[in-house]
C-alpha cells in the first residue's frame, strides 16, 4: 500500500481549509477518519505509489467537505472592519471533492456495480 498517512492529508487540508497548523490540528480525527474510510474502498491495496498524491488530495477533499458541513467551517472572512460572508462555501467543498472523488474513481470502489476483468 502507499505511503499516505494520516499526517499527509492533514496538511493537504489545512491548504485547502486556509487553516495554520495550530488551527488545522483541531480536524486531525476527521482527516483520519477520510482516509481510512476512503483506503477501505481502494480497489487495489497494492497500487502503485504515483498514485499517492492524488489519493491524498481525494482524503483532504472529502475532510474538507466535511469540515465545511460542520457549524466551524468557513463562511467567510474578516479583513480590517469588513466582512464578506461566502454563502456557497459548502458547495465550493462539495464541487472539489467531487471533482477528486471522480479523479480517483478508477482507484476507488464507489459502492456501485462494476464489471471488471479478473486476473
């Protein structure tokens, strides 16, 4: 299997979120639980490591979307005295995750029916 830790999708995600490293410490357990989630559904546990970072990204993807679901995700932000709310920020983290989730679709099983060729 590759070498994608817990620790690679952290800070793949703390990218994605905007967030410092202090601050993105505090989703540790949630980019934890994407990747072991997503590396259940690996099709082939023994794939080839320069698919790592694409897999990677799908992780932080899919804790991103899930941290933009939780009451702390992004909303906005605050420069000086303004502010600008960003009502479509779950959506924005919906559309990326799908679109890595579609990426890495041949890597992963989606759940669905599939014919494939047995060696």
């Amino acid at each position: 299997m590759g070498a994608v830790t817990a620790e690679g999708v952290l800070e793949r995600f703390a990218q994605v979120a905007g967030l410092a490293e202090e601050e993105a410490a505090a989703w540790e357990t949630l980019c934890a639980d994407a990747l072991a989630e997503l590396s259940a559904q690996r099709l082939d546990r023994d794939w080839d490591t320069a698919q790592d970072g694409l897999f990677c990204s799908a992780c932080a993807a899919l804790a991103y979307y899930r941290y933009a679901l939780s009451a702390a995700g992004p909303t906005g932000f605050t420069a000086g005295d303004l502010r600008v709310e960003d009502p479509n920020a779950v959506d924005r983290a919906r559309a990326l995750w799908d679109s890595l989730a579609r990426a890495a679709a041949g890597q992963l099983d989606g759940g669905g029916f599939a014919f494939r060729r047995t060696r």
